[in-house]
C-alpha cells in the first residue's frame, strides 16, 4: 500500500511589542505590533502560490491576526483551533525572564534545565504540552490526508514540533531558530513518521525575532 503524507506549512505569529520585550505571553492575549501586522502581511504575499486545502489558527489574537492576513488575500475561512495555543507559563505569564528568576527562583532553574515535568504553578508541563501538540497536528494530518495545509501558532507549540520531527528529547537544549512570521514545513505520514522539509525560512521577512 502506498503511504500518505500531509504536508503542514506552520508559521509562527507576528512580532508582539512583549516578543521586543523579552516577556513571556503564554496564553495571555497579547496583539501584534506594529513590526507584526507587516509581518503578517508579508506571510500572506509569500504563500500566494501555494494550494491549501484549510487554513487553522490558534484562537489567541496575535496567531489568528497574523492568519487574518492570509485568509483574507486568499479568501479561505479560517478555523480557529485552542489546541493550537501557545503553552501556559503559568507563574511566570507577564514576566521577563529577568522578573522569572528573580520572583520564582526554583521554578525557573526546572525551566532552564526543561524539566519536562515542571508545571510553573498552575501552567502546562512541556509533557502535556507535546501530548496537545502532537494529538492536534495528528488529528489535522488525518483529516486533510495526503493534501497540504496551513497553521498559525507559537514559539513552544513550534518547538514540540521540531522535537518530534528530529526525534530529541524535549530535555536537550534548544539547537534551531522559531523567529517570528518564518514558514516551517513538516510532512506527517500515514504510518507515524513524521519529518521537516523545511525550517525558520524567512526570506519573506526583513527581520524576525527569535522565540528566545
């Protein structure tokens, strides 16, 4: 039997004035800047040419105004997704990483050697984040079976996905770009496998930060 891939442009969103700040948003709903509506505007040019059978989104604002911009030129409806949400900080939501370590000292040093176990407070572990991440991209590939599609979402949720196309562990340092507003295809096969086409290509872009 011939296997079945499905291709997944995932774009992460534009730049917000707290992505310039150095604060984490987790699922905080903080809108683009000025720096990301042109961003989102520059996606929207760059994907002109492709074919894509649906367009989904998270459903905080700065992912789905940076989807807008390209279901709008392409005149697709989009699907907003909250499985697709950025992961939730917890305690450290609205702070610098600064402000992070000074306030909760032994929290941030679980984050910074990524217990995959750690919470923060009443956030999301990286374990259950891979789980929501990977069941949501799973369940897209299957639904749009052998066709191509796209996704508006965020650093963490890019992050996961790297992960289980490269297979490292969620507790090995960070090796690769998540800038904001660059396309990343990954291709998900019928029989598990999944794999990256292509990473962090913004080409499209004059500059874009990096998620950390």
């Amino acid at each position: 039997m011939a296997l079945t891939t499905t291709r997944i442009c995932v774009v992460r969103h534009g730049e917000t004035a707290w992505n310039a700040e150095g604060r984490i948003q987790g699922e905080l709903d903080v809108p683009l800047s000025a720096v990301g509506h042109a961003q989102a505007r520059a996606v929207a040019n760059a994907l002109a040419g492709e074919d894509f059978a649906a367009i989904y989104s998270s459903d905080l604002g700065r992912a789905r105004h940076t989807a807008e911009a390209t279901a709008h030129l392409r005149r697709q409806p989009l699907n907003l997704v909250a499985a697709l949400r950025e992961r939730h900080y917890g305690v450290f939501q609205g702070l610098t990483y600064e402000e992070a370590q000074r306030r909760h000292p032994e929290e941030f040093a679980g984050h910074r050697r990524r217990d995959p176990d750690l919470a923060l407070g009443d956030g999301e572990s990286l374990r259950q984040l891979e789980v929501r991440i990977t069941t949501c991209f799973a369940r897209l590939a299957a639904r749009h079976a052998g066709g191509q599609i796209l996704a508006f979402t965020h650093g963490g949720v890019l992050d996961v996905l790297h992960r289980r196309a490269t297979g490292a562990p969620l507790t090995s340092p960070r090796d690769f770009e998540i800038p904001n507003a660059a396309l990343n295809w990954i291709e998900l096969a019928d029989d598990g496998r999944w794999s990256i086409l292509v990473w962090a290509d913004r080409d499209h872009l004059l500059s874009a930060r990096d998620e950390l």
